[in-house]
C-alpha cells in the first residue's frame, strides 16, 4: 500500500497536473494541460486499487464500501502530505454491479488557476464588462463541459468580490480558496440506514438565513435550482452559479427539463429563470487554455419558452 500511495502522491506533486483517472488495474491515464495519456499504473492490482481508493475517501471522512459503492469528495493537498498548496477533487466507484474494476477519478485545482485576464484572453472589454456585471450585482451561471473551467471562473469572478459575505453551496468543496468573507457549506452521504443526508436543496434554504451578500452553488442540476429561482426572485442579488452544458442554447433546455422533472410547468420555470438569472457566461477549453467563449442573457420566447440571447454589447469582443 505505501508504494501505492507514494506512486500516487508523485503523479499529484507534478507541477502541470490537472487530472488522473484509473480505470482498474490494467489502465492510467493523466493530463498535464495538453488532453490525455497514459501513464505506468500506480497499483500492481485490482484489491490495490481499490485499497488506495478506500484511504483517500476516508481521508475526508466519507465512506466507501459494498454499500455505498460511490464516493465523492475534496481534499486538500496538505491532507495528503503534499506540500503544494491545491484543492484535489476526488471520485472513486468500488468494483461491482455497475463496473467490474474500481474506478477512480482526480481533478487538481491549481493555487495559482487562471484569473479573469487569462480567461478573457487579454480582451479587455470583456473584462472591464465582467467587472461591471459583478458591481452591478447582477445574477449569473457559469456553464461549460467538463474540464472546461467552470468552477475556475466561477472562482476567479468570486475573488473580486471581496468585503462580501459569500456562502458557497456544493456537494464537494472545489471553490475555495477564496479571498475575505466566505463560508463553505457541503452535502452530506446519508448512513447505512439512509439517515443523516444533507442535500443541496436543504443547504440552500438554510444558506438563505445565514445573511449571505453572495450566494454560490458549485453545480446545479436538479431541484436546488428551484429553490434559487425562488430566491432570487424575492430580491436576492449576485448570486452566481454553474451549469454543465456544451453550449449557451443547451442551458434553456436544461433549465426547462429540471424544472418539469420537479413538477413545475414549462411555462413557470422559463418566467422564474428569465426573471432571476440575467446573464450565461459559457466557457470552452481550447488546447491548455480556458476561455470565454459566449455571453447570453436568458429571455422569455414569444410562446413563453426560455432562450438565450447573445450579449450585443460584446458582440464584437467574443
């Protein structure tokens, strides 16, 4: 096991590293900011593999076992002995009915992860507009594939923000850190017995009374949405969040079918969303670089469907 995890440790300590994913025994693979290749495997076995997968899960004081076959969690580097200051997001899925290996998945945040200048791709417009849209105090989702550089932005804007009270709200703590006043609130696995879970929605609502100036969901994408929506309507503002999508015009839809899958009409989700979220900040990984690739605003269609609507003022900036 100490050979595993020193062979593990190694592959985090690289300086370029941004993901790791092991699929079994047999295959490694890791990107260094130029896409994915493979790599010499870390564990000499299957029963290693998942041995190593159990240490790290632990390490965040969660569980994985037989009965609770997947995992997720965020660790720092100095959790794991590491002396670079990073934020190591974690996914493992033990062998079993849905896979016959273990599964493990990495994502390192980089300390000094691109800021808005880089993202806006010395553009200055953009990021004088960026800048503007968060004085203003507008409401915003990031969106993006994966990998693209959602959470990053999503940081990166909320960096700016300092002297704000901001409450982040995910299922594994990825934004931090982030300068000033800033509270980070997590899910939580239910137990064996299915007692003791906290999801997204409850922390959302408990988040409302803790006086925040910023609220921030890590990733939305089910009915937590809702209970933003709600609230973003009832006055509050700056609230930001992110979204995984391939495009500007796929958020509308996404939007619309969490909705529905909550029981609310089409019509209803559209007029909430197009009330409460003013502007859709769409980014792409283009080689080793994050970009800003699109920025639309969310506005009613003549049949009261949901759509977005290209920024004319930086028409000719992106």
């Amino acid at each position: 096991m100490a050979i595993e995890n020193a062979a593990l440790l190694q592959l985090l300590a690289q300086p370029n590293l941004t993901d790791i994913l092991i699929n079994g025994a047999a295959e490694a693979y890791a990107d260094f900011g130029d896409g994915l290749v493979r790599i010499d495997h870390p564990c000499s076995n299957e029963s290693k593999l998942a041995e190593l997968a159990r240490w790290i899960i632990e390490l965040a004081d969660r569980h994985l076992d037989f009965a609770n076959p997947f995992a997720d969690c965020s660790l720092s580097s100095r959790q794991l002995g590491l002396e670079a200051q990073s934020q190591i997001r974690v996914h493992a899925a033990l062998a079993g009915p849905s896979s016959p290996h273990t599964l493990l998945s990495m994502r390192k945040h980089q300390p000094n992860a691109a800021g808005l200048h880089e993202f806006a791709s010395g553009r200055l417009e953009l990021e004088l507009w960026l800048g503007g849209m968060l004085a203003r105090r507008e409401n915003f989702l990031v969106s993006g594939a994966t990998g693209a550089g959602k959470t990053t932005l999503l940081r990166a804007l909320m960096n700016q923000a300092q002297g704000e009270r901001i409450i982040a709200i995910e299922e594994v703590a990825e934004l931090a850190p982030i300068a000033g006043h800033f509270v980070s609130l997590q899910t939580r696995q239910a137990n064996t017995e299915g007692r003791g879970g906290i999801t997204l929605e409850h922390l959302m609502r408990e988040a409302l009374r803790m006086r925040p100036d910023r609220l921030v969901i890590g990733e939305v994408r089910g009915p937590e949405l809702l209970t933003l929506l709600n609230a973003l309507n009832t006055g509050h503002r700056g609230a930001a969040g992110s979204i995984h999508a391939n495009n500007s015009a796929a958020v509308a839809t996404r939007i619309t079918t969490i909705g529905l899958q909550s029981g609310w009409p089409a019509r209803a989700v559209a007029a909430a969303a197009a009330e409460a979220i003013q502007w859709l900040i769409h980014v792409e990984r283009r080689g080793s670089a994050r970009v800003i690739a699109e920025v639309s605003s969310l506005r009613l269609g003549r049949r009261g469907d949901l759509r977005t609507v290209p920024c004319q003022e930086l028409a000719g900036y992106l």
